[in-house]
C-alpha cells in the first residue's frame, strides 16, 4: 500500500497542504479537532444580524501569489472582489479629513511627486523614501524604529499598515516581517496592491470549495479528531493517538502537524515555538442601507483601523488590541459605531443590531523576540514536519503565510520519495 500522509488541522494551512499532496497523487488523511474546518479563517450565520459574516476581516492583496494559486487549485479563482485599481482610502476621525492613497511603487517612485493626488496629506516626498530605511533593518529592529520619525506619514500610513500586516503595535513589531510583505507588494508596483476580499464570505471562497476538493479525490476530512499525543520511536513517528486508542503508522508514513503553536509545543519534545500573543476585535453592525458595491476605508485616530462594508454589514477591525479586548461588548459596539457613522456619514444614527468578536490569541505576536523563535517547515523526526501561520514563513501570520507554509510542507513531504 502507498504511504500516508497524516495531516492533523484542517485550517488553511492544512487544506493547502492537502491540497498540494492530493495534486501531485499522494494518499493521505485530514484530522480536525473542532466540527468545522477553516480555523480563523472562516464565516458563519449570525442569528443576531441575521447575516453570513466572516469571523475577522482577513484581506489579500493581489501580489499574494500563493493564496491565489490555492483558489486557483480549489476552483475558487474568481470568489474574490475588489477594485480594477489599487487605492486605500482613509478617514481621519481627528481632524476629519479624507484622503486616498494611490500607489505606484516605492522601488520606482515617481507617483510620490503628484502631490496630495496621490500622497498622505502632510507628507513629504523624503518623508516616502525613509521607507527605503527598511531594506537595512536588522532581525531585532522594530518598525518604529525604521519609520516613526516620518512625520505624517508614518501616523497616517505607516503606522496603521504595520498593525494591520503585524497584529502587533509599530513600536514593538518587528520591521523585517514588514518588509517582506511591502516587498511582496508596493514593492511590486501598483498591480501587486489591488486589494482583494471574498465576495460572499471566507469559508464560502476559502474551504468549503477545498473540502469538496479533497472529498471528490477521496480524501474527506475527519472533524473531531483531536490528537492527544504521537508516539515517537527510532527517529521518526511511529503512531497517533486520538484518545481512542494509537493509530500504528506504516513505514514511509508521514506526519504533519497544522495545529496552534501552543498545542504543537505540547505534542512534540523539545520544540520551540513562539509564545506570546496578539487580540483582535472585530465589529459587525447590520445597516439600515444596502450598498451595491464592497469598499473599504482607514481609519484613523480612533479605535477602528479598517472598515469593510459588503452590502448592508460593516465590519471594523481592531488589530494590537489588548486593552480593548477586554472591555465590555456594549462598550466596544458603542464606540466603534460612533466611528462608523461618521465615517459613512450616518449623523446620529442610533446602535443598530450587531456582533463582537473577541480573539484574544489570534496571531503570535510579531516581535523580533518572537519571530527568532518560529521554527522550520522540518523537525528532528525523519517523517515529522510543522506547517501553520507561526512557522517560519518568512511572512507574517497572514492568509498568505499559511498557505504558503502548507505548500511548503507538501513538498517536505514528496521530497521523501
């Protein structure tokens, strides 16, 4: 019989792994501690709203190759939206100026001399190239430290990309992960920065249509199957245990591990993993209106930092958000409407219907400190290998990092034969 791969998570690190071993022909079996696969990349029925929401407003851009060749793969190439150009609005809640960024690219930046056009107002050209400082910034340098003396610019866009890209604050995130991401996109010019949501929702865009993948190749995921331990013998895992006994694996079997880093540093001796956190908050409010195209729109100055309207549902992200993830429901609701109606331009249009949701361990929290402890895609176990946001991508924990270290976990894989 053909080896096995065990995969042990059906979040999207384990579905692109998945995904990418049932393309090249490789037998294999999923495992899902929870009832439904996605982990925090999912959406769901809100009876409150009555409304299919996502559980947090996660975005791609277009530069992000990996997570568009998983569409593809899945036959979910055309389940995202956004516009034909790449452009980032924003909304000062302070100052209540308006203004929209329109990028060309930092490596070619002429775009950078069309004036408020197209720059952050107050912002000055060499205020631009101090992004440049970047490309020199060392493991232990923090974003802050490359980019806060840029006036304006850094309040009004650096600042709040970073929180968005890091889930961790500017002064203590780490300026190497930044760069990777810019590099991957602004970097890349303006057809890399287009920015991309899912036009219904992320489980409808991002799992359901791999679950069907895998389950028409006759690989259906197992959902609530939580691995209490792995046995280990002569270098390799020789069995799983899922509290019902320990499943032998066969010679040439292999492991891979997709689960939280918590969990992973529990099931495998030895193994570092990064251990401090990041929350985010997530607002969605039901509208009295009904909006014909999705938009988006930054938040500046308040509590919101991104706001996403798709159809009558505006949803508002709150990254780094430590203090806030704590406070009362009512709370946080009161205070990110307040911002959305004035945003919108709502006046005093009372709290409508809506749903907080809380993550308090949402990512690692990306700190150089942290990111030194990400560990590789191999382990010390001959048939062991780790895939997941936390890994050592060389990205954040983003959509595109996970899948990006399900693939590589794939290939982990196939280079054993």
């Amino acid at each position: 019989m053909a080896p096995t791969t065990h995969i042990i998570g059906a979040g999207l690190a384990g579905l692109s792994c998945a995904v990418g071993l049932a393309l090249a022909g490789w037998r294999m079996a999923v495992y899902e501690a929870a009832t439904q696969a996605g982990g925090r990349c999912r959406s769901f029925h809100d009876p409150v709203l009555d409304r299919l929401i996502d559980n947090g407003n996660h975005i791609l851009l277009s530069g992000n190759s990996s997570a568009f060749a998983y569409l593809e793969d899945i036959g979910a190439g055309g389940s995202l939206t956004g516009p034909d150009r790449a452009a980032f609005p924003f909304f000062d809640l302070q100052s209540n100026h308006r203004w929209t960024v329109r990028p060309g690219s930092i490596l070619a930046p002429w775009w950078l001399f069309s004036g408020g056009v197209r720059r952050v107002p107050g912002a000055r050209v060499f205020d631009y190239l101090q992004g440049l400082r970047l490309a020199w910034a060392g493991k232990d340098t923090t974003v802050a430290e490359c980019l806060a003396g840029s006036g304006a610019l850094y309040r009004r866009f650096w600042e709040p990309l970073a929180v968005a890209v890091l889930n961790t604050s500017a002064e203590e995130g780490s300026a190497a992960l930044f760069r990777s991401v810019l590099r991957e996109t602004l970097g890349r010019g303006e057809a890399a920065c287009r920015l991309r949501i899912a036009r219904t929702g992320l489980s409808e865009s991002f799992i359901a249509p791999a679950l069907v993948f895998l389950e028409q190749r006759g690989c259906p995921v197992r959902m609530n199957q939580r691995l209490r331990s792995l046995v280990f013998d002569n270098g390799r895992v020789s069995g799983l245990d899922f509290g019902a006994g320990k499943m032998n694996l066969a010679t040439g079997d292999a492991v891979v591990l997709t689960v939280p880093p918590a969990t992973a540093e529990g099931l495998v001796p030895g193994l570092v993993v990064p251990r401090a956190s990041r929350a985010i908050v997530n607002g969605h409010f039901r509208l009295q209106q009904r909006y014909d195209k999705m938009f988006h729109l930054g938040l500046i100055g308040g509590i919101g930092q991104w706001l996403f309207v798709r159809g009558d549902i505006a949803s508002v992200s709150v990254s780094a958000a430590g203090d806030l993830v704590e406070s009362p429901v009512n709370t946080i609701a009161a205070g990110l409407w307040d911002e959305i109606a004035r945003a919108l331009g709502l006046g005093g249009a009372s709290l409508p219907a809506y749903r907080i949701v809380k993550e308090k361990r949402a990512t690692f929290a990306q700190i150089p400190a942290e990111v030194s402890r990400r560990p590789g895609v191999g382990t010390p176990w001959s048939n062991l290998f780790l895939a997941g946001d936390w890994t050592d991508t060389g990205l954040p924990a983003t959509i595109e990092g996970a899948v990006r270290s399900g693939r590589a976990a794939a290939a982990a894989v196939r280079s054993l034969m």
